[in-house]
C-alpha cells in the first residue's frame, strides 16, 4: 500500500534494514577480559567494592617528560595529518632503538606505526594469511599459537580466514613451547607462528637457546613466518633476558615484530607520536622512569607468588615478565560453593571470586588453559594485598576437590 504524491511515492509499510554482519565477524568470540572489566566497572559504579585485577592497564602515571611532549605537541599546534606509516622523526627513534636494544637493523621505511599493538598483530595476520591457509587436510596448519595465549591471536586468525591450532604448554615447564610438539604440527603449508615473549597471560620469557631451536625449526620450512609480540620487553625481571626473535640467525627476513608504549609508558595520531618519541628518548630500556615500575612489579610478583604457594591446591609459574600471574586453581573444580553453586571450571571460579570476594580475575579457558585464572598485579600494592586476602577467605571457605 502506497501513498502517492505526484510522481514521488514513499512505502506506507516499516522497511526491515539488513544490518547483519558477515560469516567471519558473526563467528569471532567476544574478549573475556574486557567483558570481565566491563562487568566490574558496573558493579563498582552501582557500589559494589570490586577488587579489578583482570585488564592489564598499569596504574602508574605517564612519565612526565613524555606527558608534557604530548601537551607540547598540542600547544604547538602539531594536531594534522601524519605519513601513513608514522613520521620519520619517529619511525627514526624506533630504528634506533631496535638496532641499540634489540639487535636488530631496520630503515625507516620498514617501520610502520600503527593506533596500538592491537591493530599492528591484526594487520600483520590478514597480510600473511589467506583461505588457502586453512585446514583443508589433517595435519595442516594456518596459524600455530602456543596454549596459554593472549586472547585475540585466534579470533585475528579466525577473521583472516586461516586456522588457528593450538598447541599445549604445561605449568611445569613454565608455559614454554616444546619444540618437538612444534615440529609435529608443521608440514608444508603452514603459514604463521605466534610467539609473545615476555607472554600474556603467563608472563614467560623464552630463554635465547629455546628460542634458537625454534628458529631452526622455522628454517626448514619456507612458508613459515613467524608474529613475535613484544610488547612486554622491558617489564622483565632478573635473571631473564629478552631476546628478540628477529635477531636470531636467518630470522629477519620471516619475522614480524611488534611492540609498543602502552605497557610500558597507544595510538598513531600525531601527539602521541611526539609522546612517543620523548619516551624513546628516556634511555636504554626506558630508562629511570621504567626500571622503577619493573621494580614495583617484581616486588608485586614476589608477593603474589608467595601468598598464593601458601594457598592449599594452587601449583604457581613464577613469571619472568609482563604483569600477570597465571595460577592453576583446578584442584577446586568440582566443588559445591554454598550459596553459590558447583565450580566446575575456571569461568564459574571467577564468577565465584567476583560475587564472594569482590575481586574481577580472568578464566584461564580465554587463554586456552582453563586449569588457570589469570591474576593483573598492574595494580598498587595496597590493592593487590586488599585483592589476595579477600581471595584467599574465599578459597578458604571450599576444599580442593581434588586432592594434593
């Protein structure tokens, strides 16, 4: 039924606009942790005093001198368009960087900056890989990440369109990929494998000689590239060392390094890249200003690590990086919480964590490991000690189903 004016004729009847999303977008898992986060910061604000440790956003302030080359930016009118790729200026600084710290040679024009880390990984996997990638016999691979992972290296392989296979590390061997299993998952057609060092969720530091047995691994096969995420680098303590895997022998050319200001100090627009130069400019590894927060951290880890060994049940890796600690609470799967209800796995443990004690963790299953819950310390020590002891009466209250 139509009503008609002149020769312009307008429907009567609603029109139903099509606003679905794609196969690929309709398949990707929404983040555990920003879910998480989002759920504790509605809590807090309806007044509930929520302990957060599950997104990893440090609480320490800016550096000053690269605030104030950011506000300078700003006064001095540096608010236009910059090169695509970053400006020179810092695509230079990150140059120097790499060759001082890292040991590894770039020009410029092989730099490419990016709104965040984020956007760097996902671009990297959509340029590598392609429907040809994916599994299309047993055996073959598309994207290889090791188990515990950062939650969205398999949702960016999902959305490239390739396969993302998993393969398993354990708490006993600190998380660190054994290169058999590596070498068993690889055949002729795989495309990309994901290293984070220091990781998410687990903090691991691969040590050099793992590292250089994984690059001859890598040799052997032409089409392998591999995705190394850094962007934990300076937030490592004694006696690790970072070894970018671009530095190894023959790796150059098949490794994509990303790393960032983020964790450490995200975006592209032109402020803060004038931000980002004056904290490459704070000195080697970032400096005075850096080095007081990885202390901080290991103090916050150290604390953490022997509070929780304390805990009935808990099997702990001390991480040598990042921020996380990765705790395998599965001894108490299989308990009945009164009046809560059965734990069965580390997504109804953090439930449980965030109704009895008030504290918002991440289940490990996000990470690929759901024995674990990944616990954020990028938090004041005051909080994180507040965070334990509320844990540690709820815990209390249960038994290990399991015993140990």
């Amino acid at each position: 039924m139509y009503d008609c004016v002149s020769v312009n004729c307008v429907s009567s009847e609603k029109m139903e606009v099509d606003i679905s999303l794609s196969p690929r977008v309709s398949s990707l898992k929404p983040s555990k942790t920003i879910a998480i986060t989002d759920q504790a910061t509605a809590l807090v604000q309806a007044g509930v005093p929520v302990i957060r440790l599950a997104a990893g956003e440090p609480d320490f302030d800016t550096p000053a001198v690269i605030a104030e080359a950011g506000m300078k930016a700003i006064r001095d009118g540096y608010t236009k368009y910059t090169p695509n790729a970053g400006t020179l200026e810092l695509r230079s600084a990150i140059c120097h960087k790499l060759k001082e710290e890292n040991g590894i040679s770039y020009t410029p024009d092989q730099i490419l900056v990016s709104n965040g880390a984020k956007q760097s990984l996902l671009q990297a996997v959509l340029a590598v890989c392609s429907p040809g990638d994916e599994a299309d016999y047993a055996g073959t691979i598309g994207v290889i990440i090791p188990a515990p992972f950062w939650v969205s290296y398999t949702e960016m392989a999902r959305l490239a369109d390739a396969t993302p296979v998993i393969l398993p590390t354990h708490i006993s061997e600190d998380f660190l990929l054994d290169p058999k299993i590596l070498e068993s998952k690889l055949s002729e057609k795989s495309r990309l494998l994901v290293i984070g060092t220091p990781s998410n969720p687990a903090g691991t530091v691969y040590p050099r000689k793992l590292l250089e047995q994984i690059a001859q691994i890598v040799a052997a096969h032409l089409r392998l590239l591999v995705l190394s995420d850094e962007i934990y680098e300076h937030i490592i303590y004694a006696p690790a060392i970072h070894t970018s895997f671009a530095s190894l022998p023959g790796m150059w050319e098949r490794t994509l390094t990303v790393n960032g200001f983020s964790k450490a100090t995200s975006g592209a627009c032109s402020i803060s890249q004038k931000a980002a130069v004056a904290a490459l400019g704070l000195g080697y590894a970032g400096g005075e200003a850096v080095a007081a927060m990885v202390k901080a951290f290991k103090e916050r880890r150290d604390y953490l690590v022997q509070t929780f060994g304390e805990l009935e049940g808990v099997k702990i890796s001390e991480p040598q990086g990042a921020f996380y600690l990765f705790l395998d609470f599965s001894s108490y799967y299989g308990t009945e919480a009164e009046g809560f209800g059965l734990i069965k796995d580390s997504s109804s443990l953090c439930r449980y964590l965030l109704d009895k004690a008030q504290v918002a963790v991440v289940p490990g299953d996000a990470f690929g490991d759901d024995t674990c819950i990944r616990i954020s310390y990028a938090a004041s020590l005051s909080t994180i000690q507040a965070a334990t002891d509320s844990i540690k009466k709820a815990m209390t209250a249960l038994k290990p189903a399991v015993a140990v």
